[in-house]
C-alpha cells in the first residue's frame, strides 16, 4: 500500500508539473503567433473596396486576437472609434473606390449603428459608391444599409419592415411557485427594474416609457428608410402597419431595395463599378485590416484630447470582464489623465446600462477631481442610464445620439428571502443568537420588519436625492425640475435634449471638437484609454482568478439560447444586488 501511494502521488505531480510546463509552452505558442500577427498588421494592406461586416459587434475599444490564427477572424478587432477613423481615412484615401456592407443580422445597439451610418453619410461626400448586400436584412441592419447607394438582396432572402416590439419577461409567478420572497425598495414610478419581480406585466408608467422610446428610435428609422426610398415618411409607416413587406419582390417593388441579386451578381456589378473585367477577383480589404494597418497616433504630443472609455455595467472594485467598468480599475486611469500635462481635455465616452450606486459615486468624485484641473465632456453610446447618467452629470458638456437611452435617474435595491423556499421544498430552518437588533441585516433566510423595510426604503430614497442634486448642480436646474423629469424614466437623446440632460446632438466628433475648444487647442491628437483589449491577457486573467471554466459555461449558453440568453444574465445580474443599493435602467431592453 505504501508503493501505491508513492506511485500514485508520484503521477500526480508528474501530471501538475506537464500541465504547467504545456501551459508556458502553449502561451509561447500564442506570444508568437500575436507577434506575427502583429507584425503581419503592420505592413500595407491592399484593396480598392472597403468591406464593413455589420454582424460584427463593435465595442467603444479594440481588441487584438492572438487566436485568430486557428480561425477565419480578425487578428484585431477595431472599437468605434477606430471604426471612424478607418471610414474616414478611405474618403481621401485614392486606393479606396468605395465601401461594401455585409448585412445580416446584427449584435450592435441603436446609437452604435446610428454613429456608423453618419460615418457612412459623410463618405458618400466624396462621391464614391457604398454597395450594400444581404441574404437576411432585420430593421436595424437596414437602418444603417440605408446609407448606401444602392442596398441589393438576394432573391430568397428575407427583409423586415413591420414596427418595434419590446417582449418582457415577468418572473412572480416563478418566485411564488418557488417559494421566493423578494424584498424590492425603489425610488422613481419609472424604475421599473424590479417590476418582473413585482407583477406579472407591464406597468402603465413602464408601458408609457416604452412606448416613447420606441417612437423616438421609429422616427430615426423612418426618416432614414424614407430617403433611401425617394418616398414620404408616411408611406414607410403605412407599409409596416399593412404587413405590406413579406417577399423580396415586396421590397423591390416598394423601392425598400435596388434589386434582388445572388451574391455572385453584386460582385459583378462590383466589378464594373470599380473598373475590373473577366475573372478579375474584387479586391477586398476588411476594416479590421484596414484600421489596424493605419499609423497608430503618438501619444507624445504636447497637445492631446483623451477618450476614456467606461462601457458595460457599474461594478465595485477592480476588473475582471473585459468589458466592464471597475470603479477601482476606472479610477485609476481617471488619475493619470487628471496628473499627466500633456491630456489638455478628456472625453468620457459612455456606453452603460448603470449598476452599483457606491461604485457610480466613487467614480464620480474622480471625474470631479479630474474637472478641477482640465475639461471634461461626455460622449453618450447605446445608453448612458441610471448610474451611466450619474458619472456624466457634472460634465462640461453632453453629447447624445438621437437613438442613444439615457436618464433613469432613480434608485432600487432588492433582496430575497430563501426561508419559505429551504423549509418548504427542502426542510432547512434556521435559526439565530445576536446580540443587536440589526446585526443579521441583510438576511436572507427571514422577511424584514416593519422598521428594517423602512430603514432599506431610507437608504435609497437618500441616494435618489444625492443623485437629483449631481444632477441640478451638474445641469443647472433646480431641484423641482430634475424631479420632474427624474423618476427613474428613460430617455432617447432627442427627448434628453429637449429636457436638459443633455447639451446637443452627435456621436463623438462633436464631442472631442468641443472638448478641444474649451481647451482652447486647434492642433492636438487623439488618444484613448484604456488599451484595446487584448484576449490572451483576458485569458490568462480568467485562468488565474479560476474564471475560466465559467466563461467557456457563459459561451455555450449564449450559443444554445441565443436572444433569450440575456433572461438569464439579467437573473444572474439580480442574484449579485442582495440588498445593494442599484443605479440601473428599468429593463433589459430589446427593441426589435
């Protein structure tokens, strides 16, 4: 037995030691494969098309893929921003005739569409050709292909025209079955996050934020769908409340599309329009390519406006997802910018659905800090709510998008009490010696009092009025109007403007102009922080905070659940809130 166990302790630390030793030669595999693929980066690229994939999701920031050598993907992946500059590049760029946008379904929101497609306006300007082609074409994707000059789809394939829809998912009943208690404290009618744990439909108050949101963003729609098709806006209307559009030749006959082409086809009239003939293969370059082989921009000019990115939800601490924002993390990157002379005016590029209170405060203080001492303005993305809102509120200036969400100026916190659930499905009590009336608050495994709900209550209804007044000191108003407009109630950028929360219209070229003007600086570059994101650092990152395996568990149930993935990641999102005070909007939304 005692040779048993030496072998057998003996194997298992082979087996360690060969697992450590093929994990530091697996990295050097892909520390060499990222060098080549960056050197591979570096070097021209060739091509007179541009080719925009539009079922690519766009961040706020880059990322580079050592991984993409074992796949068809990009070794980089370009943020918004450098999607901008890339579009803009090409318009004086004389090797570049024109831009093909691949359409098919899309993971990008509405302001992040509605920021490329200006793009795409403005290269039209320079009177080269943008062809757009697609087998699927949802109401989002076209949105954007409206921009082009002429938008084909294939014979077979489908096209949308047929309104909004938001569906909600209400979960009370589930909890009632279960034997789940939620305890839920909201500040504001409009704050609706907690609603799916409160009712079994939607609210009045929700129904009317919905539908303005909805009507915002439809008439964007409209207005860009009525240009491509020389038509009246009412007439778009008409034919989605018909049902109108169900074939191709629906789409081709009302003007929706140029022609109904096979793939084929449109290379060939890609041929022709970039002067090629016979067999000659249509010269490429996806954007990817093409922004990464443009000469990255010194950070060593005494002049420079900076675009800090802080995309995702709010978060205590320091980082562990690529794309969140840490308010440890952030506050860190804040300080640097606010120490280092050569920043003469930051731009705070926000991209986020709100999250934790303490964490959107933290971040606050920083920023403020950061205005004392250089120019800050606020450049809104897909949403910039809730505790988005509040770290934007005592900027210089904010900038919005017509289809960017904003506002939900309100507060929630919410618990549940597991008790009934323990006892009744699996015969667990519990039981409890303390020796201060609150000392077990929060718990879990009993209802709160009377006098505890009421000190919960307290506590959010305090930081709804800390939040109201960033905002009446940030936007100048009085405590009375921010109310007014408050109430935890979301906005569309257009509407914001008309309110006050915001101070104008436009992605973020507005927003740099006007941050260097109040710096008073006409020759300066443009640097963003944080670094793109590189995915063997992430790994490595997951692999050592033992997060790894869970985000291999993450990826195959998006695979398998697809849009209805995100039910489950706002259920997750609320098991992690256990009593915190919350900035966050009042739905997961989906406008489709």
């Amino acid at each position: 037995m005692k040779e048993f166990f030496k072998m057998f302790f003996a194997s298992i630390l082979a087996m360690v030691i060969g697992g450590i030793i093929l994990i530091f030669i697996f990295v050097g595999i892909l520390a060499g494969v990222a060098k080549s693929v960056t050197d591979k980066d570096n070097k021209a690229v060739s091509g007179d098309v541009l080719m925009i994939d539009l079922t690519h999701k766009i961040h706020e920031t880059g990322a580079s893929n050592p991984f993409a050598a074992f796949s068809d993907d990009s070794p980089n992946e370009p943020g918004l921003y450098d999607l901008m500059k890339a579009i803009s590049r090409a318009k004086t760029d004389g090797a570049i005739k024109g831009i093909f946008l691949k359409l098919g379904p899309t993971p990008n929101g509405w302001a992040t569409l509605q920021q490329l497609r200006l793009a795409l306006e403005d290269f039209r300007t320079s009177k080269k050709f943008i062809y757009a082609y697609g087998e699927q074409i949802p109401q989002n994707t076209y949105f954007v292909a409206s921009a082009a000059d002429s938008i084909y789809l294939n014979p077979l394939g489908s096209i949308e025209l047929k309104g909004f829809a938001t569906v909600m998912a209400y979960f009370k009943g589930t909890l009632e079955k279960l034997d789940l208690q939620p305890e839920i404290f909201y500040a504001g009618k409009f704050k609706s996050a907690t609603e799916p744990f409160r009712a079994d439909r939607i609210s009045d108050p929700n129904r009317e934020q919905i539908k303005a949101l909805q009507g915002g963003l439809w008439d964007q729609f409209l207005t860009a769908a009525s240009m491509y098709m020389n038509c009246e806006r009412n007439i778009v209307s008409r034919l989605a409340e018909t049902g109108a559009i169900q074939f191709p030749q629906d789409a081709l006959k009302n003007r929706m599309v140029a022609d109904l082409l096979y793939s084929d086809q449109v290379e060939k009239r890609l041929q022709a329009k970039t002067g090629q003939h016979g067999n000659d293969a249509i010269k490429f370059v996806p954007v990817e390519d093409y922004a990464a082989a443009q000469k990255k921009e010194s950070k060593y000019g005494n002049n420079q406006v900076a675009i800090l990115v802080a995309e995702g939800n709010i978060v205590d601490g320091e980082q562990s997802n690529d794309r969140e924002i840490a308010s440890k993390t952030l506050c860190e990157q804040i300080r640097k910018l606010r120490n280092d002379d050569k920043v003469k005016a930051v731009v705070l590029r926000v991209n986020s659905p709100g999250g934790s209170a303490l964490a959107s405060e933290v971040i606050l203080r920083e920023l403020t800090l950061l205005k004392q001492k250089k120019h800050l303005v606020v450049s809104m993305g897909d949403y910039a709510a809730s505790g988005g809102y509040f770290i934007s509120s005592l900027a210089d200036s904010i900038f919005a998008l017509p289809n960017t969400i904003t506002g939900s100026i309100g507060v929630f916190s919410m618990m549940f009490n597991i008790g009934p659930l323990m006892h009744n499905k699996l015969g667990v009590t519990f039981d409890e010696v303390k020796n201060a009336p609150y000392a077990d608050l929060p718990s879990a495994v009993r209802p709160l009092t009377a006098d505890e709900g009421k000190r919960m209550q307290n506590s959010v209804d305090t930081i709804y009025s800390i939040f109201k007044r960033h905002v009446a000191n940030g936007r100048n108003m009085s405590l009375a109007k921010v109310d007014d407009i408050a109430q935890g109630r979301v906005w569309t950028g257009t509407d914001a403007l008309k309110i006050g929360l915001v101070d104008g219209l436009g992605g973020l070229g507005r927003a740099l102009k006007s941050a260097a003007a109040l710096a008073k600086v006409s020759d300066y570059k443009v640097v963003v922080y944080p670094e793109p994101v590189d995915k063997l650092n992430a790994l490595m990152r997951k692999i050592k905070s033992n997060s790894a395996s869970s985000e291999v568990m993450k990826t195959a149930l998006k695979e398998e659940l697809g849009d209805q993935y995100i039910w489950l990641e706002r259920l997750q999102d609320y098991r992690k809130i256990n009593g915190k005070t919350m900035m966050e909007m009042p739905f997961a939304l989906r406008i489709n």
